[in-house]
C-alpha cells in the first residue's frame, strides 16, 4: 500500500526523491511494501553493484538484505528525516511513517542509519545545505572561467 497522494519526482542534487501532493498529518502509515531478501551470499554480491545504494540490511543480525518493491528505496537520506522505517521480518515488509506534519509538496526523507536521530556517517559524503550551495557556486565560477578561457582561444 503506498498512499495515492506520494509521487516521485527529480530531487534538487539527490537524483529522485519521494514527495507529497497533500498535507500529511505526524504519525501517519503512508508506505506499507513487500520486499525481496537476499540471502547472505546474494547480498554480499548486490554490494558490488549499483544495487548497494538502493538496498536495506535485513534481519536481526543484518547479515541479509531486501530490495523494498515500493517507494521505500527512492526516498533519500536526511540526518532530521521527517519519515522513519520500520521492518517487519515476518512480513516481509517495510513502511514508512511520518515523523511529523509534512506540507503539500515537502520531499519525504529517512535516515538511512534506520534510526531516526542517528548521526553516524554512511557511505558517501552528505553534504549541508551550505555546503551544496558553496560547490554549486564554485561550479558556476569554473564553468565561467571555461567560457573565458574557449572566447580567448577564439
């Protein structure tokens, strides 16, 4: 079950994200999906691949993974989500719930880490508000220094 009003759309600097069309009250169940587990030899695989950033580790141990066949893996990482994840390992199922009221058009987030105020670093570089803006600057000012540089050769 994914609620009618999730949809994803391209997410400024993450790749695609999961949004809302309607205001979403705290608390609320808005992704309930099936997943696939890996097997620990299946997992270890997908880690070699493009696979690694979309799946989740699986079980009380975490020597498994799964592959959520719903919205659950297109959902990006935020250290303050406004979403969390539960696993049901019976079910073979994973939900998202909302943390706290969310706006008409918020992009929805998780942390990745599985517990919601958990800090601790992932496997790639998150990046501050700040922090994008500054390379976005830094990108521009290359690509103007480009520019100048094909004008003079001309």
């Amino acid at each position: 079950m994914i609620k009618p009003y999730l949809y994803v759309q391209k997410s400024k600097g993450k790749g695609r994200g999961v949004f809302t069309n309607e205001d979403i009250p705290a608390g609320t169940r808005i992704e309930t999906s099936p997943v696939l587990v890996l097997n620990h030899e299946d997992t270890v695989l997908a880690d070699k691949t493009f696979l690694h950033n979309y799946i989740f580790l699986w079980g009380d141990d975490e020597s498994e993974s799964c592959i959520s066949l719903g919205f659950c893996s297109i959902y990006n990482h935020d250290y303050t989500p406004n979403c969390k994840y539960e696993m049901d390992f019976e079910e073979e199922t994973m939900s998202i719930i909302t943390r706290r009221a969310i706006k008409k058009g918020e992009e929805l987030f998780i942390n990745y880490n599985g517990a919601p105020n958990s800090k601790s670093p992932l496997w790639f570089d998150v990046k501050s508000d700040e922090e994008k803006a500054a390379t976005g600057e830094k990108k521009a000012k290359k690509a103007k220094e480009k520019d100048k540089e094909k004008k003079k050769k001309k």
